[in-house]
C-alpha cells in the first residue's frame, strides 16, 4: 500500500486528493526549500542520535523526508551542495564537541580531587568491650613472655606466644567486618570517565555493562559526530594541500612561459642584430668594389693616353 501510494505521488503529485480551496494554499516541498533538514540530506542529523538520552536534543525542527533526500541525490546539483551541506553540519556537530568537552574537563576534575578516605565507623559497645578485654589479655601476656625469657625459660615463653597469637587472630576478626565495609566503600566510589560521550562509568565494572554502554545511543551518537569531524577536517586539509599544489604548478607552469617567452625574444633580438651587422658589412664590400673599379678605369685611361702620345727622341750633337 506505501509502495502504490508512494508511486502516486510521484507520478501525480502528493497534493493529488487536496480540493481547490485546499491547493490554494499548498506548496509543495523540495530537497532546497529551507524547511527541509541539509544535515538528513547529506549525513545524519544530530537530532536523532541522541532520542532519550541524558544528551537528548529534541525533534530536529526542519523536515526530515526519505524521498526529498533521493531526490537530491539524483539532482544534478547534487554536487554543488554537498560542501554547503556538510560545512553546516560540520559546524553544528563542532559545537555540540565543544560544550561536551567542557563537561569531560569539568568531569576530569572532580576525578581529579584527592577524595579524603570515610573515617572508620565506631565498633558497637559489645564489641568495644571484648576488644578491650583482648587488648588487657594480649599485653599481660607479653609481659609474662618477656618475665620468662629474662629467666630463660624458652619453652614456657613459646606457649604464651602462641596463646598470644590466637588472641590477635581473635581481635583481627572483631574488627575485620568493618575493614571490609569501608574498603568496599572506597572501591564503590572508584569511577572512570568515558572520552567519547563524557558519561561517569564504574572502574573496573562487569564486560556486560561496558558492552552496554559502548552500544549505547549516547556512546554510538557521539562516535559519529566526532568521526565525522575527523573526517571533515581531514577532506578540507587534503583540499588545501592540492589546492597548493595546483598553485605552485601553475605558478611553475608561469615561470616557464616567461622564460620561453624570454628566450624567444632573445633569439629575435639576436637575429635582427645579425641581420644588421651582415648588411653592414655586405654595405661596405660593395663600395670597395665601386671604388676599385673607378680607380681601375683611371688608370687604363691613363695608361691608353701615354700610348697615344709622340715619342720624343733626344739627340747628341756631333762635335
């Protein structure tokens, strides 16, 4: 029957048998509408953990609905909120660790305070009585034994002693019940303190109720939510250290470029100056050439001239 119901509401809507005056003034709810519980969303709400318990904190005062919660899961923003979730909850459950761990302190301190032994509880007048009558017995025979090892009679002496001996058992058990009630007492007294949830447990208690409490609601909720905050911490740390790193590789990444880039330049700069210098000097072969070849001009211009010109014969007059 929730199954058919459950499959009408999603295929009709859940508002399917309001009337119209009933459907003016419904709204239907979404994994995002503010009323709706982020903590049931993502994790677990500190609300149900601790149902009737010393830690109890009363119904969660926003929607907690299994389908809202498989919806977003399915929605494609799904991923988008899952940190906003989170952080709100891991913010809440910090909170709630904070104020338990003031109660652990305070707790650690009672523990801590030297706890003055219960005095020993008088021994009733019956009692007092006999034990003073032992007490009278066991020192006149002392004296006795002393008298008679002073005259040197030993085995005499051993006698006494052991009457002695059976007076002293006789005056431990007047007294022993009253030991045991006053060491039962202090052992009563002997308490531990739970790290987790905080709570008061009897020291060396039976593996039973230990069992029970480390089973228990209060034990369990507080194990979650300190889980949790562990796990938070340890998934935003992880965050930050490849947040860093993606940095510096970016900022490696950069430096690289620039020196690419630099050296790029270089290579232009160095060309361009190698190009100038190859014209330069391309420049100055060429008017060499132009010069030469001008001189050379005047000179075969020179050399036809002097060929073309009479030769002068000088001669020796005949005396």
């Amino acid at each position: 029957m929730d199954a058919q119901r459950a499959l009408l509401d999603e295929l009709m809507g859940a508002a399917r048998n309001l009337t119209e005056e009933e459907r003016r003034g419904y709204k239907e709810v979404t994994w995002d509408d503010k009323e709706v519980c982020g903590f049931y969303m993502v994790r677990f709400c500190p609300h149900d953990l601790f149902v009737n318990t010393r830690s109890d904190l009363g119904p969660c005062p926003r929607i907690h609905d299994q389908k809202l919660k498989e919806s977003f899961e399915k929605s494609p923003r799904h991923d988008a909120y899952v940190p906003k979730f989170e952080a709100e909850l891991a913010q809440f459950c910090e909170k709630l660790v904070m104020d338990l761990d003031r109660r652990v302190r305070r707790g650690r301190e009672r523990l801590a305070q030297e706890v003055e032994p219960a005095p020993t509880p008088p021994l009733p007048a019956e009692k007092s009585e006999q034990l003073s009558v032992l007490e009278e017995k066991i020192k006149n025979l002392l004296e006795q034994v002393e008298s008679l090892g002073e005259a040197g009679k030993v085995d005499e002496a051993e006698a006494l002693m052991r009457k002695v001996e059976t007076l002293n058992a006789e005056k431990t058990a007047l007294t022993q019940p009253q030991n045991d009630k006053v060491l039962m007492f202090a052992q009563e007294k002997k308490m531990a303190l739970c790290e987790i949830c905080g709570s008061f447990l009897v020291a060396n208690d039976a593996a039973e109720r230990t069992q029970s409490h480390v089973t228990g609601k209060q034990h369990v909720g507080y194990g979650m939510v300190r889980d949790f905050i562990t796990e938070f911490k340890a998934s935003k740390e992880k965050a930050s250290e490849e947040e860093r790193l993606a940095q510096e590789k970016e900022a490696e990444e950069r430096r690289k470029r620039r020196e690419k880039e630099y050296e790029r330049r270089r290579d232009r700069e160095r060309s361009r100056e190698h190009d100038v210098r190859g014209y330069r000097d391309g420049g100055r072969g060429t008017d060499s050439r132009l010069r030469n070849g001008r001189n050379g001009g005047r000179d075969r211009h020179r050399d036809r001239s002097r060929s073309r010109s009479p030769v002068k014969h000088s001669y020796r007059r005949s005396s």
